[in-house]
C-alpha cells in the first residue's frame, strides 16, 4: 500500500470514529502538504456538498490554520460570525452548511503533520466531551504516522552495507525496532498492523550475525525479547507492552528456554543469531 493512501485511509478511519463517538453529522480532514504550510482538505464524512473537497488551508487562516498555528484544538459556536478566526474560507462554510466546528491538529514530533474537524449545521457549543474525542481520533492518525516514519527510517538505516562498521547506527536500529514491535498491537488497521510486523521481520532478518539454528518465538515472545534487547526490565518492558510484569517474566522465561539460554543477555544474543532480532 502506498504511503499516501495508507494515509487517507487511516485519516478515513479517524473521521469515522470521530463522528461516531460524538454523534458529529459531519467530520473532515486532511494533511500537510509536504514543503508547504498549508493542509489540504482530503477526506469528508457526512458532508453534504464537495465544497470542502480539496480545500487548501494556510496555517493560520480559518478555524484550521489557527489550529496548526497554535499546535492546539480550536472551536467556535458560530464560525461565520466569530471574532476569533479570520474568514477566508466562509463560502466553503457556508456552502455545506456548517454553524459549530472543531479542528483538532495532527501533531508528530512536535510538528503538525495534519488537522482533524468536526461540525454541526446548528449553533450549539461542543462540549469537553466532544473535544476529547476528536483529540483521540486525531491520537489515532498521530500513531500511524509515527508508525510509517520510524519504518521508513529503519528500513533506510538497515541498507547499511556492513552493519559492523555502522555499528552505532545499528544500535539505532534495534532500539526502534523494539519500539515498533511495542506500538504493533495498538494499531487498529489490520493492513496496517500486518506491514509494520512484516517490516519488523526484515529488519530481523537483515541484522548482523544471521546464524542457521531455527526457533519458533511466539510474537509476544518476540516483543518481550525486542524491549530486553533496546535495555528495558521487565517492568519496563510491561509498561511499554500494556502487559503485567508476571506475564512479561512467563514469556522471556519461554523465549529463554527454547534458545537455550540461561540468562537474559543469552537469550537476546542468541535471537539475534537466529535472525529473530536485529
């Protein structure tokens, strides 16, 4: 899937979330074009018109622009008449009819890569409620974004040609691919999901030292392994994994056994050797 559609589809699915968890009649969005400062509006739910469709929003105009502005929510009960917003974009507005409106930016290291808005065709103010579920939806978009980030960067860093003379960077590597194989089962595209574990397999694969002994690891076991190897204890490893420290002990206890391994340092080395750790 291209990064670009992945992208609509995964801004779709928050749209979607967004409008059910808060009975919104219509939700749209879009991203940052890349290497100019303005979003362009790209997916619509619930609209009416195709009047907000392809609609490019400068940062700083409008209820959108003011939100990646500011890097914060922003809302108005009554967006043609508010003191509080410029009005470049009344006619789209207006066109579909839209009175009360949220925009909920996208933010990504500290950079806005994206806005999320909601709206109603009356004049009413959108509750804490409201405004908290939009957030989570816009959370949900901030994830998958990360998510493609960190694999583009690793997969560019696993192209070292001698991972033993770009040691550092290799140790870059397979700290990130710890925290890739943590983030994997909250995200909630299954597409998604899939081609972030298939990444995580590459990187393994790729890493230095491939030995020939073949071992089974459950995923779980795996992650366990990948949060020991990027320097994680147990506990850590269990806040990281949203899992309790008793169950994180059961599967390096597991993973150890079926490596042979009789320390944790063992057991991660010797994934490494199978190709099951980077």
């Amino acid at each position: 899937m291209a990064a670009d559609a992945a992208e609509a589809v995964e801004m779709r699915g928050a749209l979607v979330r967004l409008r059910r968890a808060t009975g919104l009649p219509v939700a749209f969005g879009g991203l940052v074009e890349s290497g100019r400062q303005q979003v362009r509006i790209s997916e619509l739910s619930g609209t009416a018109t195709a009047a907000l469709s392809a609609l490019a929003v400068s940062s700083g105009n409008g209820l959108g622009g003011k939100a990646v502005a500011l890097a914060r929510p922003c809302a108005v009960t009554d967006y043609s008449a508010s003191r509080q917003i410029s009005h470049e974009y009344d006619m789209a507005v207006a066109t579909e009819g839209l009175c009360s409106v949220l925009a909920v930016p996208v933010v990504v290291r500290r950079r806005v890569r994206g806005v999320l808005y909601g709206a109603l065709r009356t004049t009413q103010p959108l509750g804490d409620r409201t405004l908290g579920a939009a957030v989570a939806a816009a959370r949900d978009v901030e994830q998958a974004l990360v998510v493609r980030d960190e694999a583009r960067d690793l997969l560019a860093a696993a192209r070292e040609p001698d991972p033993a003379v770009g040691s550092a960077a290799w140790e870059e590597v397979r700290e990130a691919h710890g925290a890739l194989r943590a983030l994997a089962p909250r995200i909630l595209d299954p597409a998604l999901r899939a081609e972030l574990l298939s990444v995580c397999g590459r990187l393994a694969e790729a890493g230095p030292g491939l030995g020939s002994r073949h071992v089974d690891l459950t995923p779980r076991e795996t992650d366990v392994l990948a949060c020991v190897a990027a320097g994680a204890t147990n506990a850590g490893a269990a806040q990281r994994l949203g899992l309790r420290p008793e169950t994180v002990k059961g599967y390096l206890r597991s993973a150890m056994r079926k490596l042979g391994a009789h320390t944790r340092l063992e057991a991660v080395v010797a994934a490494r050797r199978a190709g099951l750790l980077p």
